[in-house]
DNA sequence: CGAACCTTATCACGCTCGTGTCAAGGTTCA
DNA sequence: TGAACCTTGACACGAGCGTGATAAGGTTCG
C-alpha cells in the first residue's frame, strides 16, 4: 500500500495523531481509509495538513474559520447573504440613503450570479 | 439628537442590550457615541443588527464566522490563502499530479488580481 | 434634586475548541 | 503468537463564546 499510517503522517507534518482525527472531523482532511478502517495518508493529504499548518500559524486563523470559509465556498446563498451584510456596512453611513438597504434582495441575488 | 440609546435599540431589534456591546466588541455593529459616550444607535445601525441577526438565525452562523468573513474581505493576503487552500482540496485527488501543489505562490498572486 | 437611564468591569455558567491521555478492543506482520 | 500498531470513546482542562446579572459610578431630564 502507498501511503503513511495516522502516526507517520503526524510525524512527518508535525500534527499530533489526536489532531488529525480533529482535523478529519472538521471536515478539513480527511484521508482514505483501508478496509479495516486504518487511516491511510497520502502525498496529497500530506501536503494539504502541512499548508493548513501554515495557514492556520501566519494567519492565526483557527480551524473553525476555515471550516467556515469552505462553507462559504459551497453554500452559495450563505456567501451572498453575509457579502451583502458586509458590503452594507463598509459603505459610509453618511453616503448611505434610509432606504438603501431595502436593495438587499435584489444585490444579494445579483451578487449570487456575479460572484461565483 | 436622532438616534436610540443602547436599551431603546435593543427594544427594537430583539438583541439585547449586553449583546449590542458584544457585538460591538466583535466588531460588527459599532455606533456612534455622544460626547459624554453613550452609544446613540442610527437607523443604518439597527437595520444591520436586524440582518445580523437574521444571518445568524437563519445560517446557523456565529459572530466569529461573521467576523472571519469580514477579515477575508479586507486581508487579501488570507483571503488569497484560504481559498487557494480550499481549491486544492475541491479538486478530485485523482487528478490532481504530485507537484501541482507547487503552484500555490503563483495561483495566490493570481488570484489576488483577479478576485477583487 | 432624584429617578431613570447610561458607562465599564466583573462573576457566573454552560458550551465549544484545541489538545493530551487513557481504556478497550481490532489489525498487521516478523 | 506477540509486540506494535490502529480504531473509537471517554475524561480532563484551560481558553474563549454567548449570555445574564450585578456593582460602582457618570449623565440626562422633568
């Protein structure tokens, strides 16, 4: 078989084990699996964990954020829905007309199509 | 002066008024104050807290996820990460080649032009 | 002035996150 | 066969989230 046993892929990441079953069951990696239900870790996987590593060290960003944001990546009302609440709120008050926020709907549907 | 105090936009917006300072805390809804600084909110700010919590409700997201969201629409650096991050993982791993992780640096440039 | 508000700070509480460790049991392989 | 792995499940624990309550003090306004 190709590929690294749960304690060699956490050797060779500098994840511990224990957190890469947190991280599977984050949804983040989520590596193939023998018949026996072993946890088998391949190149691919490997690099995933390391720059997931990365991300989560320079950016200190936390598992949950980026589980988030994969959301965000699929749940494509979720994304317009939280743009456009964003989008309102960068705006200047001063600019912003009482009723501009009725538009919602319309940008938030808009937004769907232009976005993805 | 034209706006609702912490407690009368609490009344209208179904939050309540420790968590209006909460989520001022969190960055998202933060009104203007007086001199003597009391928190004065305008018809801008309960709107949002009224869409905040609808977000909420409706998504089943959290304050931090909000709160993440708006990090990846301002730091384009981690933005460019995640998602070059998260493309990665869409792909089917069996098409994916050995080195195609290589790219990264490249597709998170690339990407930063392009997604603005 | 005094009631009714506002401010920040703090204690509390249950829940989740990130992480380790340990237990009970199945798998692999020399 | 037996040592060395793997599995899931659980207890633990500090830190932070979401929320209320309460205290000590400043502001507003009839």
């Amino acid at each position: 078989m190709d590929g690294l046993t749960i304690q060699e892929a956490a050797d060779t990441t500098g994840w511990s084990a224990r957190m890469l079953r947190y991280v599977e069951r984050a949804g983040l990696v989520s590596p193939e699996r023998t018949p026996a239900g072993y946890r088998i870790y391949g190149a691919a996987e490997l690099q995933r964990l390391r720059t997931l590593k990365e991300l989560l060290a320079h950016f200190d960003v936390a598992l949950s954020d980026v589980a988030f944001a994969a959301r965000l990546e699929t749940d494509m009302d979720l994304r317009a829905a939280v743009q456009t609440w964003l989008r309102a709120q960068a705006v200047r008050p001063e600019h912003v007309g009482p009723d501009d926020w009725l538009r919602f709907e319309q940008l938030k549907h808009q937004r769907l199509l232009e976005v993805v």
